[in-house]
C-alpha cells in the first residue's frame, strides 16, 4: 500500500499529461464545417434569409462556410452563371428538398456529403414563416429544436448554430433526433429554443478529470501525513 502512494506523484503527473492531450485534442478539433441550405421553393425573401445567416457566421472561429460563393448561391436557391459542375450538382440535389421530412433527411445526407460538411443550416418556410433547423449529416437527423428567425437575435442564432454543428462535428452532445415525419404541406411543431444551453455538456469531461485528480492528491497528502513515524519529531530535555 505504501509502495502505492508513494508511486501517487507520477501517477498524477502520467494523468494530467493525459488530460492535456485531450483537451488539446478536442481544441483541435474544435472547428465544424457547416452550410447554409434553403429547402423548398426559394424566393427573395427565403435568399435574404440566407445571405443574412451566412454573414454572421462566417467570422464565428469555430465554423468553416463553404469558400466557393457560387456553391452558397446555388444552396440558397439562386443559380448564378458560371458556376462549377460541383454547385450544379448541389443545386439538383437542393431541388428536391421539401417533399416531406423522411426524403429530406436523404437528400441532405447526400448534399452535406458531397459538399464535405457535417451539418447543414436548413432554412425553410412553414405557414408564412421562416425556421432554421440544425441537421446533422454524420447521423442523417434533424436536431429537435428549431428557431423562428422573426424573433431571435443574431447572438443567439450564432451559439446555436455554433453548439449544435460542433456536436455534430465531433460527435458531442446534444445528440440529434430525427423530426417525426408529417404529410407535405402540414405544419411541423416547432420548439422554442433555449436561450441557456448546458455548459455542462461541453466541458463534463474536464470537470471528471479535475475531480479524479482533487481525489488522487488528497489521498494522497492523507496517506503521507497518516504514515508520518513519532521519531520525526525532535524530543529534548532539560538535563
């Protein structure tokens, strides 16, 4: 027992170093690569939307928007000249969108893989209002909340945009549910985000670390202190 707290120091030292790497890990890849996608009939309305949504993403330092102006184009529903083979065949794929939510969630798998993101921003109109949802392409599923882009502002549609294509990108939590599958045309319930999402859930692994660590040294410093001898106290006399 001795010889095993005796040997507590470096593994303290082994742990934290492992912890370190984690986290630099999870650093690393703390960048998502996301799209904006308008699904459905596009029109004026629906293309501001989207230029608005793209522009105040695109200096969030943890998102990486397509490069290719043609490509945000044509997912936003405008089809500008010139464009590459590879927007044209996003654009086809982003005509298709809006025939029901079970054939959706194919074509958007297919659209995130070919244009090599894991997440799309989905904008789409529902009874004469506009929605965001967040899609996850790895899973090929909507996550469950969705924003009514007439009443949030542009802070919050950044950390929710940010939250979700992070956790899509590294496979954290909040894990995303397929939407329940409505006939076309219907209007699809959609929940109030909230404004207060868990930091918790991004940060638990360095909240366990820490804690394992206060308890390895304070066992450790109860040990050492417990097995101190009496001879290590001085005695002296007046003689």
């Amino acid at each position: 027992m001795k010889a095993f707290f005796d040997s507590l120091p470096s593994l303290l030292v082994v742990f934290a170093t492992l912890v370190g790497i984690n986290h630099s890990r999870a650093q690393a890849q703390a960048v998502a690569r996301t799209a904006i996608v308008v699904s459905g009939d596009s029109d004026q309305w629906l293309v501001e939307q989207a230029e608005r949504i793209e522009e105040l993403l695109r200096n969030q330092p943890e998102l990486v928007l397509p490069a290719d102006s043609g490509l945000n184009s044509v997912l936003a529903g405008v089809f500008p000249a010139n464009v590459t083979s590879a927007s044209q065949r996003a654009s086809k794929l982003r005509r298709k969108l809006g025939a029901g939510e079970t054939r959706d969630v194919a074509v958007l798998r297919r659209l995130g893989q070919q244009i090599e993101c894991t997440s799309l921003v989905v904008v789409r109109r529902q009874s004469h209002r506009m929605f965001l949802f967040m899609f996850d392409v790895k899973q090929a599923a909507f996550f469950t909340r969705s924003l009514d882009l007439a009443s949030i502002s542009d802070v919050s549609l950044r950390r929710y945009v940010t939250i979700r294509a992070l956790a899509a990108q590294n496979g954290m939590p909040p894990p995303p549910k397929p939407l329940p599958v409505v006939n076309h045309g219907a209007v699809q319930a959609v929940q109030p985000v909230d404004q207060k999402e868990n930091w918790f859930e991004a940060n638990w692994h360095i909240l366990v670390s820490v804690a394992v660590v206060g308890v390895l040294a304070g066992a450790y410093f109860v040990a050492r202190n417990a097995g101190d001898s009496p001879q290590s106290v001085i005695e002296f006399s007046l003689e």
